[in-house]
C-alpha cells in the first residue's frame, strides 16, 4: 500500500518540476488513483439515477400510483441539490479523505434501507439521504484537483468528470439488466455494496488530504455568495455551466419522447441503451483536460460551444425517422455530450486555477448553476414538446447554446481581471510559515483565458 505510483499524499512538499510541468507542486497521481476517483465519481452520481427506469415496478411492489412514485426521483434531486448547497464546501474545512470514506459509507447504509423499505414513505427517506450522500462526487472533483500538480491538473479533473458524467450515462442500463435479474431491490443492494467497496478502497490508498481553509461553518456558507460577487470568471463559467447543462436536460429529456412514440415506438430496455452513444462523448471529453493543461483552455472552451451549438441541427434531423434519422440522433448525442463535458472540464480548471484555496466552494457555486440550467430546461422541454415536438425542442435547444455563446463572446471582448498564472495555484502548505513561492513558468496561459 506503500506504493508511491497509487498512494497519494496531501502534504505539498517541494519536488523537482517535469520538463513540461511548472516548478514544484504536490507529486503526480498515478493513473490507478486518477481512474479510482473517477469510478467514485460515477458510482456516486450514478445513485440518483437507478430508479428512474424502475419507477413503474417500485409503484406496483409498493401498492402506490405512477405519480407517487414519481416521488422517489424528486426527492432524490431536492435531496442532491441540497447537499451541493450545503454539504459540498465542507470540503474546503475537512480531512477530505474522511469526509469522502464517510459520506460513502453512509450512502451504502442510505441505499440498503431503500432496498428493505417496505413502504413508499420510508423508501422516499431513505432516497432522500441518498441523494444527499450522493453529492460527494462533487467533493471528490475539488479534491482530485488539489492532489494533482498544475501540468497534470486538468488530465486528471477531465478524466474525474468523464466518469461522472459515464455513471449518469450507464445507471438507467445497469439499473434495467439488474432489475431483469432479480428485482428493484437488487438494484439498491448493488448499489450499497459497491460503496462500502469504494469507501474501504480509498480510505487503504489514499492518505489524508489536508484542508485548505480554517473557517467556522456559518462563515463558509456566507463566503460562497462572496466569491460568486467577486469573481467575475465565476459567474461567467457559472452561466455557462448552466448553458451546457440545459443543452443537456434538453436532449435527454425530449429523447424519450421522441424514442417512444412515432416513428420509433421504442420500449424502455432500448431507449436507455442510447445513454451508450453519450458514454462515448464523455470517454472522449478526458482529452480536453489534456489540452487545457497545455495552454489551450479559450480553445476548448470555443471548441465547446462550438459543438454544442452545431449539434442541435444534427438532432433536428432524428425527427424523421428511419436509419438516417437513428445516425442523426447517434451522431448528435455523441456531439452534444462531448460538447458539455468539455465545458464543464474547462470551467472547472479555470475557476480551480483562480480559487486554489476554495475549490470545494467554487464547484457548490457552479454546480448550483447547472443544476439551476437543468431544472429550467427540463420544465421548459416537457411543457414545449407536447406543443411543437422534436423540431421545437431541437430549436429551444440551438437558442440556449447560442446564449452560451453570446456569453463567451462578452469574454473574449471584456476578459476578466488578469489571474494568478497556474503555478501559483497549487494547494498551500499545511503550515503557512513554510510556504515557499515559485517562479512563474514560461509560455503558460493565465486561467483568465481559460
């Protein structure tokens, strides 16, 4: 276990930089620790999304209406959103490596009581505290930055957020095929073993993380409208983020309307297997980490909204149907997911980069954000469709991607104030009296044009 290639240590000793890395920084994290974070990553998120291919059996087992049932992914969102708005910065104040192994294993604990909750009122509260738990994975993105040295930093958030957004892809498919095993139960019972499995794992491979800040927790949760005031980056990347999160909800929301009725009339088992194609978007997104780590973030940040918006006019075309219409769909799903994941890797290592010492609240702010641009869309999507179908809906979303891009020109035009280079944003010492400052680095892009 002593292994320098998979245990990670928090302490930021200095350390001889790589010939393209900056100057010092926290040692590499091995490929082995970059792919567990992200399984946690998906595993975590992926709690919230089992049930919703399950939602006419649990009804029918527990004795109640569709609607009612409906419950147990609305209680899990509200229990999720709320978690990001308070849970998540504690991330900032706690031995992250705790904070995470806890949260994990009272997730497990959440999930068994699902599986033997013998009726809806106590299946929806123990839902609600896995949605809660579940927001960990927006802990275990912060951390895996602050682990990470600058030239590996958006690597390794890149390839943490690809299983995050894989988890939302494959959930309703495991959730399915298990189901079709056994019953719902099963699924809830899988879910718990697999996270008492990663709490243990990590609390043997990764050593403590240190925090970045002492504050009482009142004065946390005040700072984090502070920092959305005085960053305009932030609130930039946090409209963002609610753009591409939109364009998201957008696509799976209408998809599965579009999929059912005419002229697919798709059952259930297929339509989730086109949460496949957005694997493959978001397996493919890890490389924008890759070039933002080399100087190149405005390009994937322009890239991005790029793609997103010509990746409405591709969908626009599955509403006709047949086999063009299916490659349209497969090959807009790909683009589209590709797009968001790209986006939000490059929001995040911008903002990280600005707020080393506030990763955890910076990532409440703009996840906030997103799951904000979700909810609007969702709602806006499920009103529109009956009223102008697939095409309107492909419209609805060709707007919202250009707003993004309307907010990213106003970027390019007024950048925000001139940021700390990326050297200075490594995670600082335990002890501030041994802080050690690092020469600027050559030829390396300010997170202002990130």
């Amino acid at each position: 276990m002593n292994d320098p290639q998979f245990v990670v240590s928090g302490a930021t000793h200095p350390r001889t930089a790589p010939a393209d890395g900056p100057g010092t920084g926290p040692p590499a994290l091995s490929r082995a620790m970059v792919l567990l974070l992200a399984v946690v990553c998906g595993a975590a998120v992926a709690n919230i999304y089992y049930a919703q291919p399950l939602l006419p059996v649990i009804s029918r087992a527990l004795g109640v209406s569709q609607g009612a049932g409906g419950l147990v992914v609305t209680v899990s969102q509200i229990g999720y959103a709320l978690s990001l708005a308070l849970l998540v910065p504690l991330g900032d104040v706690l031995e992250r490596r705790r904070l995470v192994t806890v949260l994990l294993g009272l997730s497990a604990l959440a999930l068994l009581g699902a599986a033997a909750s013998p009726s809806l009122g106590l299946l929806l509260a123990a839902i609600a505290v896995v949605g809660a738990t579940s927001a960990v994975a927006q802990i275990v993105v912060p951390m895996a930055a602050s682990l990470a040295p600058d030239h590996q930093r958006g690597s390794a958030v890149g390839t943490v957020m690809s299983g995050l957004l894989i988890g939302i892809m494959i959930a309703r498919t495991v959730a399915g095929a298990l189901a079709q095993i056994g019953d719902w139960q099963l699924v809830f019972v899988f879910a718990a073993v697999l996270m008492a499995a990663l709490a243990v794992t990590l609390r043997l491979v990764l050593r403590p993380v240190p925090r970045s800040e002492s504050s009482t927790y009142p004065q946390l949760l005040r700072s984090v409208p502070a920092l959305v005031r005085g960053e305009s980056l932030l609130r930039r990347r946090m409209a963002l983020a609610a753009v591409g999160m939109g364009c998201f909800t957008v696509l799976w929301t209408a998809s599965s309307f579009l999929l059912a009725g005419p002229p697919y009339g798709f059952g259930p088992a297929v339509i989730g297997l086109f949460g496949l194609a957005g694997v493959v978007g978001a397996a493919a997104a890890a490389k924008a980490g890759r070039l933002a780590d080399r100087g190149h973030g405005r390009r994937v940040t322009t890239g991005g909204l790029v793609l997103l918006a010509v990746s409405w006019p591709v969908l626009a075309v599955a509403g006709v149907g047949g086999p063009s219409g299916l490659i349209a769909l497969t090959v807009g799903i790909i683009a589209l997911n590709l797009a968001q994941q790209a986006l939000l890797i490059s929001h995040q290592s911008a903002i990280y980069r600005r707020v080393p010492h506030a990763r955890s609240r910076v990532t409440t702010a703009l996840m906030v954000s997103a799951f904000a641009g979700a909810t609007v869309a969702s709602a806006l999507t499920a009103a529109l469709y009956p009223l102008v179908g697939w095409l309107g809906v492909s419209a609805l979303g060709l707007v919202i991607a250009l707003a993004g891009a309307g907010i990213w020109i106003l970027e390019l035009v007024h950048p925000s104030p001139a940021e700390p280079p990326a050297e200075s944003s490594a995670e600082p010492p335990a002890e501030p009296p041994m802080a050690v400052r690092h020469p600027v680095g050559a030829g390396r892009e300010e997170v202002g044009c990130a």
